[in-house]
C-alpha cells in the first residue's frame, strides 16, 4: 500500500477516488510515565515514555487507516494528514491520541 502525504503520485495518475479513510488511537500513559515525564521535560532531557507512546499509536491509526483503505479496494492513500492530541484523563493521568486521515485512491 502507497501511503503520502502528498496530493498526487509521481508518474501514476488516480484511476479511481474511492473516499475518505481514517484511523484513531488513544492510548493512556500511566501515571509513573507522567511523573517520569515531568520530571525529564523539568531538566531539558527527551521523555522517551511519551516517545514511545505516541509511536505505537501512531502506527496502531495508520495501520487502521490502510485497513479502511484495504475494505474498500484501494491500492494507495493519498493527502494524509497526522494530528496529535493530549487528552487530560483526570486522576488516571493523560491520554494520548492520533488520527490520520486521507484518500483512499486505485492508482
């Protein structure tokens, strides 16, 4: 499956618009990762708990979004965005969540 962010794929024009597809995911950090996190972003360092966090949910929304795309009879995902959002989870600390969305063509 060709997924990219651009509108277009070089030298392959679109055959077919077959429609929007996205994916979600939303993940919890647990409250020991939020304090850890915290304490790293406090002395300038990277906080690799969020690191990992936001990686896994993003491959779990773009491998839902290239399933969509998949059901429908696509061989490519064109115009792909990626947005990244922090939920507050109350007592239970943050969650993290990703949705990709994009077009779902045959090329």
């Amino acid at each position: 499956m060709i997924v990219t962010t651009t509108n277009t794929l070089d030298g392959q024009p679109v055959g077919k618009y077959l429609g929007i597809v996205t994916g979600e995911a939303i993940l919890g950090a647990n409250i020991l990762k939020d304090i850890f996190a915290g304490f790293r972003d406090i002395v300038g360092g990277r906080s690799n708990a969020y690191e990992e966090e936001l990686k896994k949910a993003r491959q779990i929304a773009m491998d839902e979004m290239i399933a969509d795309a998949q059901r429908l009879g696509a061989n490519a995902v064109i115009a792909v965005d990626i947005d990244y959002e922090s939920i507050a989870g109350g007592g239970s600390g943050s969650m993290l969540m990703v949705s990709v969305s994009g077009t779902a063509i045959q090329v």
